[in-house]
C-alpha cells in the first residue's frame, strides 16, 4: 500500500493571474536548493486518519498558522515521489515572512552521531504560476493545472 499525503494550496489573485503559496522544504537536503525544492505544505497520514483533517494539521504546523479560508476546493489525488498526495485549494491570504514551521530531528551530518532540529518549511512565498513550476518538486506541478481549471484561470 502506497504512502498517503494531504495538504492545501493556498491561492490569492495577483495582477496578472494567481499566485500560489509555497514553503521552502527544511534541513541539509534542501539548504542549497531553490528550484524544485518548494512545496505545497503537506504531511503524510495512515489509512485510519482523515485526509481532510490532516491537509488542515500539517498546513498550520508547516506554516505557524490555521487555513486562512472555509471554502476548500478538491483538487484531486496525484501520485508523486512514491506517496499518492490529495491536494485541496483555499483562497485566502497569509503573510508568507511570518511563517513558521514545526520541526525534525536529523542525524546530521551523517553517521556523525550528532542530532541537530531543521524546520520542516524553512521559508514561505508567494509565487506566479509560471515562477512555481519551477519552484515545486516536479510531482506536485501538475496541481498547478487543476487549480487554473478548477478557478477559471482567474
């Protein structure tokens, strides 16, 4: 059985189409990474957890912050670096510079033997669509097309 994961892309109109609110993955892996080391904010749940619930948890423990809206929009399941993600989209805003995100404990560096904490999301922005299909990890793009169709492309 694949691994599941839920999360929200959260969405605001911006001058010229939609910005989307991404979070810069944490820790050693990602430190020097720019393109395709963003996220839409996710976490992974068991079978016996609902995903709805959860895409509301690991929002506000990867951004410091509740969903900014009620209204939430399925943007459907996609099967992305071995787990299949269920994304919903939320119109609202959020002050990206404010966030901030839960922790994880890494052996770091390897088989050093020392334990260090990195935040989950080391950072928040807004970005175009065009500019986030670049930033996302490659499997989540495709929830960038499901949210201009699902709005309208407004």
């Amino acid at each position: 059985m694949p691994r599941t994961s839920a999360g929200i892309l959260l969405h605001r109109p911006a001058p010229v189409g939609r910005e989307v609110l991404l979070g810069h993955m944490g820790g050693p892996f990602w430190a020097r990474r720019d393109d395709g080391a963003w996220s839409i904010p996710k976490g992974e749940h068991g079978s016996d957890e609902d995903p709805l619930a959860v895409a509301h948890r690991e929002f506000a423990e990867e951004l410091g912050s509740p969903v900014p809206a009620a209204d939430l929009l399925p943007l459907g399941e996609l099967r992305a670096s071995g787990k299949v993600l269920t994304v919903w989209a939320a119109e609202g805003d959020l002050n990206a510079a404010a966030c901030t995100s839960t922790t994880f404990e890494l052996e770091w560096p390897p088989r050093s033997g020392r334990i260090q904490e990195f935040p989950e999301i080391d950072r928040a922005a807004w970005f175009g669509i065009e500019d986030a299909r670049s930033k996302l990890v490659r499997g989540q793009v495709p929830f960038l097309d499901r949210l201009l169709a699902a709005v309208g492309g407004r």
